[in-house]
C-alpha cells in the first residue's frame, strides 16, 4: 500500500519550464520541503503554482491537513450522516419545509421503499411505480455516492420504454432494474457508505442559470461557516456550468466552474475545469461563465445565501457545510450539503483559505493551524 501510494505521488509530479518558474531541481526540493512540513502532495504543489518563485504556501492547506485537523473539529461525526446521505438529507429538512428536492423512493432489493407506501425492491415495483407516477423524466442515483456516480435521468417515451437520457439510448424497465442492481451490488459496496438508488423527480433546468441550454441541472457551491457563538458566515462561492451534452454538472463529466464573490454574487472571469473528465488537474478554460449572465451576477443570489444560512441554523454539530443549490421555477431549492466541499478546488480558484478571519473562527475551535 505505501508503494503504491508513493508510485502515484511521483506520478503526479509535473515540472514547469518559464522564466517565472524556479528551476527543476529548486521545484523538486520546494515540493519535498512542502510535503515533509504542511502535507503538500506534488499535485497540490502544481495546482497552487508553488513552482513559481513568488510562491509562498503559509495561507495554502492541505488535503491532509483538511482531512487530520479542519474537518474533525469543525463537523462532529455524530451528525454526518445528515449530509452523507441524502435520503436522510431530504427527509430532515423537508421536515423542517425547507425547500429540497421530492423523493419518490429508495430502491433496493432488500429494503427499498416508495414514499407512498409499499415496497421498492423488485423490477416489478420499479415498473409500476415509474408508470404510475406524473412526471415522465425521473432521477435515480445512489443515496451515498459523490461526484455523480452512478447517476442516471431517464424518461418514459411513446414505445413504452424508457430513454437513458445520457445515452440517448431507449432501454427496457428490465434493463433499468439490471443496470441498478449492478451498481448496489459491485460498485457501491466498495465505494459507498450505503447502498440503493434515490429515486426522485426530475427538476427542468431554469433558463436564468442554464445559459449554455444543456439538459443538466447547473448548482452553485455555497459554503457557510459557524462560528462558536453561532453566527454563520458565507465562506465561499462557485457556479458549475455542465457541458451541454451531460445530464449533471460534474467536473468528472465536462463541467465547467467559477468563483463567485458572496457578498454580491459576481461571477469571477477565469474559468476552470479538468483537463480530462478523469481528473484530477485542472487547467483555466478560455471560457468566460460570467459572461453569460447579466452584469456577471448569478441570478437569486441574496435569496440563495440567505437559505443556505437558514438550512445551516437548523443543522445540528456541522459547523462547515458546502450546499450545491440550485433554481426551479418556485425559487431556489438545496439540493444536498457537503462536509467535504471541495476546498482543493476552493484554493485554486481563489486563493489560500487561512485568511485572517478564518484564522479567528478556526483558532475558536482549538484547529491547530499550519504555517505558525
């Protein structure tokens, strides 16, 4: 195991040739120097273009240090699953109606379940509850999977099949259940903290946040951040615009992203996204997502952080959560939280976390921070 973890770090280790760049040796030397003190890997090293000679890491985290140190302290196990799975994520706050996304029900051979009553857990009920239900288009992904995995959106047509819209492939109900079933038997078990399929309705992307008219729902990351005396704050903002042809938004499948500025919702001009849909560097994109949208402003804004804050006040022992929210016809709508919200990418795009008042909040809670 420590081979293999070693032969990938040396795999990830790329050496930059300009007159702004140190030389390779002195880039070999930093990265070693940063992995042996703050946790660097090469690959953090080359995203947050520590070869530079101007470079400096003391405001920059690691993944290690995010993993060992911030997230421990900040999110206590206890209430984890809230946000890990998002059958029990959709069920507590819709209790509390706030505004999530509907369940339709949870498959699984064993103990799958229609919201309705009765069960979910043969071809046979997957059929009839598909033909029963109003909407034609449904999505069915794993209640404990990131990154998309394992998610697909399918609408019943006139052949009386269903067409896989990533595909655009007509598939069977029978083929729709084996295609489930693989996945909760073979993948999610090795990958996934719970096992099953989320089966709920699908939400139209709203043209005022789909400017490139893509058959995905497009989010925007939120995170906020709690301090001891229980005021929240906005920490951070993205917008994530899906390649036209995909059914989600995912760097993973060619999406594409941008910090937004939280107190006024402006979307940055440098864009980002994977040089390949397999990650995991990624590289600007001559794209400009702010330009797509009226004086570079995601629509909603202040009524989206001002739910995400109130999502984050009703949240017990989670003290930083990232919320992928979205827009339906209705208003804003959270579409789940994320302990881990991808504060890699968070530093890419805007810089080193450790700033002075996330230096304050984090020293409240005893987080040893790096770089002292």
């Amino acid at each position: 195991m420590a081979l293999a973890g070693l032969t990938r770090r040396l795999k990830s280790i790329r050496l930059v040739k300009s007159p702004e760049a140190r030389s390779r040796t002195g880039q070999l030397f930093f990265m070693g120097r940063a992995f042996m003190s703050r946790g660097f890997t090469p690959l953090e090293c080359y995203l947050y273009e520590f070869f530079l000679k101007s470079s400096a890491t003391r405001d920059y985290v690691s993944r290690r240090w995010i993993e060992n140190s911030f997230r421990p302290a900040l999110n206590s196990r206890r209430y984890l699953k809230l946000l890990k799975n998002k059958l029990v994520f959709s069920r507590f706050y819709a209790r509390k109606k706030l505004p999530v996304l509907g369940i339709l029900g949870l498959f699984h051979p064993s103990f799958g379940f229609s919201v309705k009553g009765g069960g979910l857990k043969t071809g046979k009920d997957l059929k009839y509850l598909l033909q029963k239900i109003r909407t034609k288009r449904i999505v069915a992904k794993p209640p404990c999977s990131i990154g998309g995995k394992g998610m697909m959106v399918v609408e019943q047509v006139a052949s009386g099949k269903l067409l896989d819209i990533q595909t655009e492939q007509e598939i069977t109900f029978e083929r729709l259940h084996e295609r489930l079933l693989t996945d909760i038997a073979t993948r999610q078990p090795r990958e996934d903290s719970c096992t099953g399929y989320l089966l709920q309705p699908y939400l139209s992307p709203q043209p005022s946040l789909n400017p490139l008219k893509g058959r995905a729902l497009n989010t925007l990351r939120i995170a906020t951040l709690r301090d001891i005396d229980d005021n929240i704050y906005l920490d951070f903002g993205m917008i994530r615009i899906a390649r036209p042809g995909a059914v989600t938004d995912n760097m993973h499948r060619g999406g594409m992203v941008a910090s937004v500025e939280v107190n006024t919702g402006e979307i940055s001009p440098v864009t980002y996204g994977f040089e390949n849909e397999t990650g995991p560097w990624l590289e600007k994109k001559p794209a400009d997502l702010g330009s797509y949208f009226k004086k570079r402003l995601v629509p909603k804004w202040k009524q989206m952080t001002e739910m995400v804050k109130e999502f984050h006040s009703e949240t017990p022992g989670l003290n930083s959560i990232g919320w992928d929210v979205t827009l339906s016809k209705h208003g804003p709508v959270v579409i789940e939280g994320n302990d881990n919200w991808d504060m890699i990418i968070a530093q890419v795009i805007e810089g080193g976390y450790l700033t002075p008042r996330r230096r304050k909040i984090l020293s409240q809670y005893g987080v040893k921070l790096p770089g002292k």
